[in-house]
C-alpha cells in the first residue's frame, strides 16, 4: 500500500520517496505538442501547483524521473531548458507597491543565483531582462510557469480600491512575455479565476484557454474510474474498520462525499486534496472546505441571498464564466471558479454553448449550507448546530409550533445592520437549514400557473411552502402587526391553492401540508399551515 502524498506539491519527493502518484504526463506531453502559451483555472487545492512542478521537471531533462509513466515511453526527447517559475501565493501585496517589491525581490534572487547583471529594480524590466540573459546564458529558449497568478488580487477582493491596483501592477507585469517570444519555449500560466476575457492579458491575447476544453477537463484532479485502481488497497483497509463496516458501499460513500467535479459535464474527477485527507484521517469530514472559504464569496451572498437559492441547478453561459472583475463581482462565475459549482451538463443549443452547474457533492453541499446558517445569523457554527436539529426534532415529531420558536431565535440572531428587508433573505437560511439535514427540498418550483417558494418531502409528509414578507416599523403597534400578519398569511395560502401548487403531490401516498410563513422582520414571524383532505386549519403563531 503506497504513501499518500497529503499537502505534497513536489513531483521529485514524490517519486523518489515512492508516494502514490496518478500519471498525468500524457496531459503534458499534449501540452507541448498543441501550442506554446497556456492557461489554466481550476479551484483551490486541485493539483495545480503539482502539475506545474511536474512540467518543471520534465525541462529539467531527467528523463529516469519519469520511468514507468506516459512520457518516459513517448517520443519526447527530455531536452533540458531553463525554468522559470513564480509562485504568487509567496508574493507580499499589502498594497501595490509591496507587490512591486516583492516581485522584484523574488525574480532579483534568482538573478543572483544564476550570476547575472541586472541592475534594474521595476518588475517588469527585471523580469523582461532575465528572460533574455537565460537564453543568452543557457543558449536554450526558456520555460516560464506562473502558479496562483491571481493571489494578488484575490486576497483583496473586500477592498476594491487595492485589488485593482494590484491588478493593474500584474497587467504590465504579464504582459511582457508577448514580446518574449522568441526567447520563450513554453508558458503555462495557472490560477483560480479567469481574467482571460478581461484586461488583465490584453497584452498577452495568445494564451490558449484550457480550462473547459475537452481534451484537458481531467488535467487535475483523479479521475472517478481511478479510484478503484489507485486506492483499492486503501479502500480494503478502511473497510475492515469497525466505523466504515456499516456502509453498504464504502466506494459510493467516497464519490458522495467527493466526487461531482466536471468541467464538460461528462467526465467527472475527485477532489484530490479531499480524497487523500479522507485516507489519512479515516474519516468523512469537510476537508476542502475547511482548508479556507473565501469571505468574499459570503459576503456576496449577503447582499444577493436570492442568487444562493438559484444553486441547485443553474443555467449560465461560456461567456459569463469568463467574467471577473474586482469592481463588479458576479456570484455565479464566483462560484464556479472557486469550486462551489461544478458543471453538470453542458448544452449545445447553438452558439454560444451554455453549462448548467450544480453543487458538486456532499462535502461542499453541506459546509457551504452550514457557512451560510452561521454566517448569514453571525452566530456561529454552534449555534447553527443547535437550530436545525431542533427543526429536525420539531418535523420527526409534528412539533411546528417547537419549529416555529427555533426560527424564531435563528432569525432573531440576524444584525439588524445586514438589511434583511427581502423574503429571499429568509428564505435562503430556511433552505440552507433544511439541506443540512438532508431533506428533499427543492426552491422556486415551477408549474403550470407560476412559481412556488419551495417544496419539502419527509418519508410521510409534502410541505408546499411560500414566503410572504411585509415592511412593518419598529414602532408599529401590535393591533396594525396582527393586520400585517393576517394579509400576508392569507396571501400566500391565497396563492397556493388559486394556483393549485398542491396538484402535483396528491398521488404520492403522502400527507400534503400548505404552509405558509409570513415575516414582519427578524423574529417577528408566524405561519399558518393547512393539510389537503381536511377541514382542520392549523395557524400557529
């Protein structure tokens, strides 16, 4: 049983220590035959950094490195050049001139080490320079790989201001390596988001776009049909572990949890930061997730909850995913380059080609659900814990007035500061809380005479439910509340049954239950629920 490799990105320590390692040479050595200059986004954790010390290590010209893998055995002539490669994840960029001076103090090391003269101190030119005095020295075109290109702006989404400075310090800085090119053998340039279709490269328009091309959808990641043929001794051991004997397939369980990435929407591939904790730690747990959520991306959410309750299966287009601007994030293209959506299907209906995205898998479904119960109330993960599975409880029992009080205190915990004066707001935690515990529960249901809010199936129970909420001031007097309550509770019971929502679920063999809540603001909430097939009304309060 070979050694994972957890938190390894260094593809010689790999093989001379004989860690696992999932061949993805052919990948390069298409790479190399296909075109010169190369662009990659794909999420957090998913292997970059390792593909890009794997292509390091080809130019180095060690072909017994790679013996027993795809390209030892090709025709590739492992012909030494020089490489040089920028990690950004360890460039300073505080503000735009430590960026300059970090990038000047990185490259300027690597001036010094190959012994060179250059006296500049401005990125660019250093940088610009030292291209040209490798191949001068080396008399060998050379190789330049840039990982985590876009940390310097990333890490300062919630200040605009810094993230286009910074963004405007890399525009000049990457775009020298156009009028390189004659001393340039190959670029490979790779990060999370996608500034291709932006004036980050406008200088560099002849990178070729990777990312969703069919040929290179696997290029990171371990390929589903892998699994078995890697791991199949680390399955077998798991499997003899009294905690994992209750699975009836401990493969299925695995794929549940971490599977569900695809960037054609056929082929999918396995987190493989996910996928090696899980191994390690012997256990399933949020390890993606929990390695570091973006704040931005929940920030975001705040300010647009209706676009949380669109995830679940969400049609956009080629052309939006490319989309990135510091000054005008959008979440949906957010959302899929950082790892949250994943492709699901893609969809030919003419040009241009659309993808529908969806939640990848358990793992991210459920971390991403309990970060927005805890971070839309500002109460934390505990306190979201506590919350549903009294809901949990409530539903089981046929308690709602036990429910009702839990939302009650959920809601009540939400900053009056965050301006919740939207049905969406609400209904975005209620659908969060009701996806963590697994319910079948879908959001925006379409039928024949309109849209209803959501839908929620237990084993015996179908709750058709709408969301109705009403401005009230705080100093409205209890009598005008009541009038408030009683429009919007009527409204939407109103609404339900003149559009005949129910329809659809009488020939389940289940109870149906029309519930409606109607929102006042924060803990000021009431529902009203009514069961098909009986003259009983139950309104709690």
């Amino acid at each position: 049983m070979k050694k994972l490799p957890l938190g390894i990105q260094n593809f010689r320590e790999i093989i001379q220590r004989k860690y696992l390692y999932i061949d993805k040479t052919q990948y390069i050595y298409n790479l190399f035959h296909d075109a010169k200059y190369y662009f990659l986004s794909r999420p957090r954790r998913f292997g970059k950094s390792l593909l890009i010390d794997t292509i390091s290590e080809v130019f180095s010209g060690d072909k017994d490195l790679f013996r027993g893998l795809f390209i030892y055995d090709s025709d590739y002539a492992f012909e030494k050049h020089p490489v040089l490669r920028l990690d950004m994840s360890n460039i300073s960029s505080e503000t735009s001139q430590i960026l300059k001076d970090s990038l000047a103090v990185a490259l300027r090391k690597r001036v010094k080490g190959e012994e060179l003269d250059i006296d500049s101190e401005i990125p660019s030119d250093i940088f610009k320079n030292l291209i040209e005095s490798l191949y001068e020295k080396y008399k060998k075109r050379v190789v330049v790989l840039i990982d985590e290109y876009d940390k310097p702006i990333l890490d300062h989404l919630a200040n605009t201001e810094q993230a286009e400075a910074n963004r405007r310090v890399l525009r000049g800085f990457y775009g020298i390596l156009k009028s390189m090119d004659p001393y340039l053998e190959f670029v490979f340039i790779s990060g999370v988001t996608k500034f291709t279709k932006t004036s980050l490269f406008s200088e560099l328009n002849n990178l070729l776009d990777i990312t969703l091309t069919q040929k290179y959808v696997n290029i990171c990641g371990i390929v589903t049909d892998d699994l078995n043929k890697y791991f199949c001794d680390h399955m077998a051991h798991l499997s003899s572990l009294d905690d994992f004997r209750r699975f009836e397939s401990l493969h299925d369980e695995i794929l549940a949890w971490y599977d569900g990435y695809s960037w054609d929407g056929k082929s999918r591939v396995i987190n493989p930061f996910s996928l090696l904790s899980f191994f390690v730690q012997e256990r399933f747990a949020s390890f993606w997730y929990a390695s570091g959520t973006p704040a931005f991306l929940i920030n975001l959410l705040k300010k647009r909850p209706e676009s949380f309750l669109a995830l679940k299966s969400l049609e956009i287009r080629e052309r939006v995913l490319d989309t990135f601007d510091p000054a005008r994030m959008e979440i949906e293209p957010m959302l899929f380059q950082t790892g949250y959506l994943t492709v699901k299907e893609t969809r030919f209906r003419g040009a241009p080609i659309s993808y529908l995205l969806t939640i990848p898998n358990r793992e991210v479904e459920e971390a991403l659900y309990m970060n927005i119960i805890a971070e839309f109330t500002e109460k934390g993960d505990t306190f979201a814990e506590t919350a549903y599975w009294r809901i949990h409880e409530s539903l089981e029992t046929g308690d709602l007035q036990s429910m009702l009080d839990t939302l009650k205190a959920l809601f009540a915990s939400i900053p009056y500061q965050l301006h919740i004066d939207r049905e969406a707001y609400y209904h975005s935690i209620f659908y969060a809380v009701m996806s963590v515990l697994g319910f079948d529960m879908d959001v925006e249901v379409s039928t024949s005479k309109g849209r209803l809010d959501a839908v929620l199936e237990t084993d015996d129970k179908v709750y058709v439910m709408e969301f109705k909420y009403k401005d009230c001031k705080p100093d409205v007097k209890e009598q005008e509340q009541r009038i408030l309550f009683e429009a919007a509770l009527t409204e939407g019971m109103t609404q339900i049954n003149d559009r005949g929502y129910c329809e659809k679920y009488k020939g389940k063999g289940k109870m149906v239950v029309q519930t409606v809540f109607a929102f006042l603001g924060r803990d000021n909430i009431e529902m009203r629920t009514e069961t098909i097939g009986s003259s009983d009304r139950h309104k709690v309060n």
